[in-house]
C-alpha cells in the first residue's frame, strides 16, 4: 500500500481510490451537498456564480463534475481533458472517450504481448542455460 499527497491539504494518508484524505473528503460530501441544492435551486447558473453564490472550493466543484458526482447545468460546462470540447461532467467528451477505450484496448494487447514476450524468452533463456549450463562459457562467448 502506498500513500499519497491529499490534493486539498496535502497530508500524507494511505493510497484509495480519491485523490482526498478522509477529512477533506467529508468536507467535499458537505460541499457536493450545497452545490447540488444550489444547482437543483438555479438549474441554469454558470460554475464562477456557482462558486460565489455557495462559497464551495473550485478544485471541489471540478473535481464533482469530473467524478461525475455532479451534472454541470447547461452554463457550467468543463472543457475535455483531451480536446476542450465542452462536457456535462466525467473526465473527456463522448468523442474522446471511444478513442481513448480503443487506444487502450490496442495498448492493452501491445502490453499482454510483451509481457508474453518476455515471459517466454525468459523461459527459453532459462531453459537454453540449463541445457548448456556445462558449456555455458563457450555459449556466452559466441
Ligand atoms: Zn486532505
Ligand atoms: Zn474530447
């Protein structure tokens, strides 16, 4: 088990899933509560009258419509992280996420190869030095 950095306060706790610490992730269950009053409130308000009107952190807003916690309204759309299309919530837009299910399914396969790659020339290199373990010197040489 690692640890890691929380991104809010930067305290060291053990590695989960949320980039958070325990603490800061109640902080984060309160604020998601009064953001998603405020937007069910003021379906139409943008993420800057979001943030004023109910004094939540940014990084936390952002961080709701990226987990897909929260639904963006109409006016408080995040950029793709890979193309900066607008997007409701979630991490990358529609377009973005079938090329990237597919790049990774293709780097999948690439990285299955490999590693059956290795595995097997390690076998055969194992295997090839046993053989020649009396003669190993001569092998090496050539
Ligand atoms: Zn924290
Ligand atoms: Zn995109």
């Amino acid at each position: 088990m690692g640890v890691q950095h929380c991104k809010r306060c930067d305290k060291l706790f053990a590695k989960i899933k949320s980039p958070y610490c325990s603490e800061c992730g109640e902080e984060i269950e309160k604020q998601f509560k009064i953001i998603r009053d405020y937007i069910q409130a003021n379906p139409t308000a943008d993420i800057s009258t979001i943030i004023e009107e109910t004094k939540v952190e940014e990084p936390i807003l952002l961080y709701l419509l990226r987990e897909e916690r929260l639904s963006s309204t109409p006016q408080s759309e995040i950029p793709c992280r890979n193309c900066g299309r607008p997007i409701k919530c979630g991490k990358y837009c529609a377009e973005c996420t079938v090329k990237m299910t597919s790049d990774f399914k293709k780097l999948e396969k690439k990285m299955a190869n490999d590693v059956k790659t290795s595995k097997e020339s390690k076998l055969t290199d194992d295997a090839f030095r046993i053989r020649n373990r009396d003669n190993d010197m001569d092998i090496r040489k050539r």
